[in-house]
C-alpha cells in the first residue's frame, strides 16, 4: 500500500543543536515534496518545497533533502531554538496532480 | 493580506443540525481546498475546488458538500450533523495544484458534534 511515514515519537533536543526529521514514503513517485510547520491550535504553515530533481534546499536555517533512489526526505533546522518547538508535516503529491498526500508529523521540542 | 480566513473559529452543533464553514482567500489562488484533521488521521482531504464553478470530492467527502461561487469562497455545509465529524476543519488554498506550490491554511475552525 502507498503511505508516508514520519518519525512518531516526539524529537527532544537541546538549543543550539542541529534538528533532524525524516520523512520516508513507499509507492510514490512524487514530483515534489513539501514541509510544512504547524503550531497547536494553529494552520499547518508552508516552509520548503524540493522538486525530485534537486538533492537539496536551504532556506536560512532550515535545509531539506530528498533522496528519491532512498524514498526519503531529510528535514533539518541547524542552530535551533526554543521557537522551533512545533509539529513538523511532511506532504508529497501522489500522482493525481491535485492532491498532496500528507505524512502525520513529527513533534519537535528544543529545550533551552 | 490577510491570506485565508475561516469563520466561525469554533462550534458547537447538536446531531442532525446543519452549518456552513467559509473560507475566503484573498491571494487570487485557483485552487481551494477543505481538510479535517484528527489525532492519529493526520490531514484528509474532503472536497477541493480548481476554480471558480468546479468542486470535486476528496478522500473523505461523506455528509459534507462544497460550493465555489466565487473564486475567493468556499464553502464547506453538514447536511446533518454526526458525532464522527467532530473534528478540526482546515481550508487551504495554492496558486496550482501540481504539487509544486506551497498550500497557505486557515487558523481552523473547531467543530464539535454532540
């Protein structure tokens, strides 16, 4: 069956430190993968969009990389803060151009 | 801008009622889009629109039905409202819908059925 899967328990680390999330999929082909950050009671907020035929984005502290031979999306916030503790979403369109599929996210917590 | 505004923020329905959620984009985006979220679901998609006039069913489009009258509304109604669509409703719009464009959501509108 097609999913995508994201890291289910909740990231715990300190300020400063380098932030990883994975998003893995199985069965896609996607054209494009997209992260998104979504604080509680709030609207999930696009961050970055890598097409299949980048390896990599940066976008001032936040860098993704999508490797499509590993079905695999590396989410990454280097120097982090205590403002980056959110919930992470990884979404990737499947196919049906009008559709993205999305993964459940990962909780992210930086401790000062 | 103010992006995507949902109204109400929050509800409160008895079972058998009927509401309207509104969406209003003012980005001139074509494509429009209404998700639920539930613990452990993650985001499913109920309807979606690809323009002014057009709607289309999602994943989840039972007991809910969409209108696009206008390019920047639209609109999510309960026929009769269930227990099971107690839910967080999220609109969401893009310039396209290839994949290739960021969404930008709505704050939600928290809907309880009782």
């Amino acid at each position: 069956s097609q999913k995508i899967e994201q890291n289910s328990e909740a990231l715990n680390i300190q300020e400063g430190k380098t932030a990883t999330l994975t998003c893995n999929y199985t069965n896609y082909s996607p054209a494009y993968l997209q992260w998104y950050r979504q604080d509680p009671g709030r609207g999930p907020v696009f961050l970055l969009l890598i097409r299949e035929n980048e390896k990599e984005k940066r976008k001032e502290r936040l860098k993704v990389t999508f490797d499509t031979t590993l079905k695999q999306s590396l989410f990454h916030i280097t120097a982090s803060q205590p403002a980056d503790s959110a919930t992470y979403l990884c979404a990737l369109n499947a196919g049906n151009n009008r559709k993205l599929i999305w993964g459940l996210g990962t909780s992210l917590a930086v401790n000062p | 801008n103010a992006g995507v505004t949902q109204t109400p923020k929050f509800r409160v329905l008895k079972t058998g009622q009927s509401m309207t959620l509104l969406c209003a984009q003012d980005m001139n985006h074509e494509y429009m889009y209404w998700y639920r979220q539930d613990p452990g679901m993650g985001l499913r998609l109920i309807h979606y629109s690809v323009g002014e006039g057009t709607t289309a069913k999602g994943e989840v489009p039972d007991g809910y039905n969409v209108s696009r009258l206008k390019k920047q509304n639209f609109l999510l109604g309960l026929e009769s409202a269930a227990p099971s669509q107690t839910s967080v409703y999220f609109c969401a719009s893009s310039l396209a819908g290839t994949g290739g464009y960021g969404y930008t959501f709505g704050s939600g509108t928290r809907l309880t059925v009782v």
